[in-house]
C-alpha cells in the first residue's frame, strides 16, 4: 500500500523539491564564492597595510639612525674645537686665526662625512664661521628659527637632532652640539646639517602604496563584480537548462495528454448535443444540458493552456501598433462583461511609435491580464488601462499598465508568476507564467503590485528597438 501511495505522489511537488534543493545548493556555492572573495580582499588590504606600516617605520628607523649620526659628528667636531683650538681666553669672534683653522677642519669634516653643511652659530643665529663661506660672515640663519628648541637645548649644554625638514621637495636634517671655553662655558653651537633625499624615495614608495591599495581595490571590486556576474549568469543558464529540460518532458507529456483527453471530450460533447436536441425542446432552457459543453469547454481551455505553457512557440515580430492591439482587446473583454458592473477606463500616448513585437503574443498577455482584472472584481469596480512612453538615456519602451479595484492577493503577489498558482477556484494557474514568459521573450519586463481591498496593478515594459 506505501509503495502504490508513493507511486502515485505528485510529481509536481516532486519537482519542487528537487528545484528547491538545487536553488539550496546554487546559494550555498553563492555564499561560499562571497566568502571567498570577501576574505581575499581582506587579505589584500592586510598585505597592503602591512607594506605601508613597514614602510612609515622604516622612515622612523632611518630618521633615528641619521640623527644620531649627524649628532656623533657634531660631538666629534666639538670636542675638537675646543681641545686643539680655544686654548685662550679670547673671544672667538676675534680669534681669526683659530676661526680659520676651524674653517678649514668643517670643510674636510664636511668632504669626509659627506655632509650639506657644518658652520658655527652664536646666540643670535649669526654664522660665526662656515665650511663654504668666509670667516667671520655674521649671517643670519633665519631658517634655524624652526628648529629654536633644540638649538636652546644645545646652549644648555645638550646635544640634540632636528626633526626631518622638507623644504622645496629637498629633505635635510640637522644636529646641535655646543662648544665650551677653557672656563666651560657655551660660546657657540656647532651644526651639522646632512641631505636626506633617501626619505624622498621612501615618500614615493608610501605614496605608491597608497595607489596600489587603491589600485588593488579597484581591480579586486571589478574582478569580484565580474565573478558574481558570471556565477548569477551560470546559475541563470543552469535554470534555464533545467527549465527547458521540463519543459521538453512536459511537451511530449502535453501532447499525448491532450490527443487522449480531446478525442473523448469531443465524443462528450457531441453526445450532450444529440441529447440536448432529442429531448429539449427548442422554446425551452435547461441548464443542465448547458452543464456539460461548459465544462468541456474549460477542460479544452485548460489543455491549450498546457500546451501553450509547454511548447516554446517562435516570435513572429512585425511593426505594429500596441495602442491598437491594447484597443481590440478592450473592445472584447467589455463585450464579453457587458453584464457586470465593471468600468474600464481607456489611455493612450499618442506618441508611443510602432515597433517590432508579435501582435499575437501581446494579445494574448493582455487578454490574460484583463480577464484576471475582471474575475479580481466581485460586484462592481473599475479597470485602468494605460499605455505610455518610456524614453531614457540610451533605450526607450513602451509600457502597459492594467490597474483593477478588486480583491487584491493575498501573500506574495510573485506567486503569480509561478507555474500552476492560482488564487480562483478555476483556472489552469499557467496564464500570467506565460505571460511572463512571451514579455520576457520580446526582451521586456513585467511586474506586480496588490493591495488587499485595494487592488492589483501589473504593468509591463517592451523595449523599442
């Protein structure tokens, strides 16, 4: 008995199922592919921040390093200064002699050390000697004046670097030690000032890494865009796959079903005839005999229904004109709900042009839309049918937009799109599955929005090509 039941299972749900646990499977891999890339450009962006870190300390270690250096020198010099050259008490501003002697040790400290400069100062910042210039120049180094700090920890008797300086592109750094008279006292400070266009180099390499960061980024944004794109792509071709696949199964089993079920249907309806004219009179109405015609006709409705949703139909796409198409169909379903109290209100943009879209397709689409407007209605409403003009950018299309009073849809009003859905108590559920169908196969768009007690509005957009 458990076997016969789960031969006879639907193999609709079946189908569902299986469609469902393939769509869990495609947002797993989804998931894991954002996974991935999210945490590669977390690595990147680490690496690349790591390089920058390297590179900020790097400049810091070589700053240290050089303003030690520059402060050992300026020691050294010092220390020779005043041990080979201030043996006397006189003033060195008036030590000509001791000045020039000096003169000629900073400029073989400055060849032998490669340095920019070395000179004395006094406490005015005037030059007392330097390596380049002559003896006793009393210039003013107004440019020292940032570095006052530390040039009055030199006069305190403390050795001491200045910060990197960049000045015109060019970086310098420069030291400060002072020079004691026989009694001990400050009578100067001697500088030493070295070239530091190595940190212009570092500079570039943390203003490249920047860009590469940014670079990166971007090159990982677009590659990461193009991987998702192609993944939603893989996922669209292997449902469309899938899709045609069923639908190649469900073609043969249409077309089989619909040979053995019309044949008896038709012998049904033939014989509802004979014996509707062998024993009803014709002054008299019966609605039994009507009865079954009726319900062969809606069988027959819901094989062709069938059939159309299973076979892939060729477009036949000519000019023509959507307002004119929109009209005839109007025209019908009013004749066809001529005794029901339902309104339907025409507009038409005149300037929607003609354009190529099979005039039997979209008949078909708007027929189906009306009929669900008018069967959404129970007493009396309205139906709003509206055509427009869409121009944008680089693209223009036409739009219909069908907007009724009735009940509304209850739950999510995209079910409706789906195959087999249905909200009446009649109907195949395949109308507005194949209306999308035949609108996205012209290229286009169509869309849904319900309102409980409000109502529906479905509109769809064709491109005008």
């Amino acid at each position: 008995m458990k076997s016969q039941q789960t031969q006879n299972k639907d193999p609709v749900e079946s189908q569902n199922q299986v469609l469902a646990k393939v769509e869990r499977l495609l947002r797993r891999r989804k998931f894991f592919v954002t996974a991935i890339v999210a945490a590669l450009l977390l690595v990147l962006l680490l690496l690349n921040v790591l390089n920058w870190l390297f590179l900020a300390q790097m400049k810091q270690l070589l700053d240290e390093e050089l303003g030690k250096r520059l402060t050992s020198i300026a020691l050294l010099a010092a220390q020779m200064v005043e041990n080979e050259y201030l043996e006397s008490f006189e003033p060195l501003a008036e030590n000509q002699v001791a000045l020039l002697l000096i003169q000629d040790q900073l400029r073989t400290l400055m060849y032998r050390h490669q340095l920019e400069g070395a000179f004395l100062i006094d406490r005015h910042y005037r030059t007392l000697v330097d390596g380049y210039a002559g003896l006793l120049t009393m210039d003013r180094r107004t440019y020292l004046f940032s570095d006052s700090l530390y040039i009055v920890k030199a006069w305190q008797g403390i050795p001491t670097p200045s910060p990197l300086h960049t000045v015109a592109g060019t970086h310098f750094k420069s030291a400060y030690a002072p020079i004691h008279n026989p009694k001990g006292e400050i009578i100067a400070v001697i500088v030493t000032e070295a070239n530091a266009d190595f940190f212009a180099v570092l500079s570039g390499f943390k203003k490249s890494a920047v860009v590469i960061v940014f670079a990166s980024i971007g090159i990982f944004v677009v590659f990461s865009l193009f991987l998702y794109r192609a993944l939603i792509l893989l996922m669209k071709t292997q449902e469309s796959l899938r899709q045609s696949e069923r639908l190649g199964v469900m073609g043969q089993m249409a077309a089989v079903m619909a040979h053995e079920i019309r044949n008896p249907l038709g012998i049904i309806r033939s014989t509802a005839d004979v014996l509707k004219s062998k024993y009803l009179p014709p002054e008299e109405k019966d609605e039994l005999f009507d009865y079954i015609p009726s319900e062969v006709n809606r069988l027959n409705n819901l094989i062709s229904d069938f059939l159309s949703f299973t076979q892939d139909r060729e477009l036949n796409l000519e000019n023509n004109d959507l307002n004119q198409i929109t009209h005839l169909v109007v025209c019908k379903v009013k004749l066809s709900t001529s005794d029901k109290r339902i309104q339907i209100h025409e507009i038409y943009e005149e300037q929607l042009p003609t354009f190529p879209f099979d005039a039997n397709a979209m008949e078909q689409v708007i027929l189906n839309l009306l009929q669900n407007a008018v069967q959404a209605i129970s007493d009396r409403g309205e139906i709003f049918v509206h055509t427009s003009y869409i121009k944008r950018r680089h693209s223009a299309f036409a739009q219909v937009e069908i907007r009724d009073t009735g009940t509304g849809i209850q739950g999510d009003p995209q079910q409706v799109f789906e195959p087999f859905y249905t909200t009446k108590s009649t109907g195949s559920g395949l109308g507005m599955a194949i209306s999308k169908r035949l609108i996205e196969k012209h290229g286009g768009q169509i869309e849904i929005e319900s309102q409980i007690s409000i109502g529906t509005t479905v509109r769809f957009r064709l491109p005008i090509r």
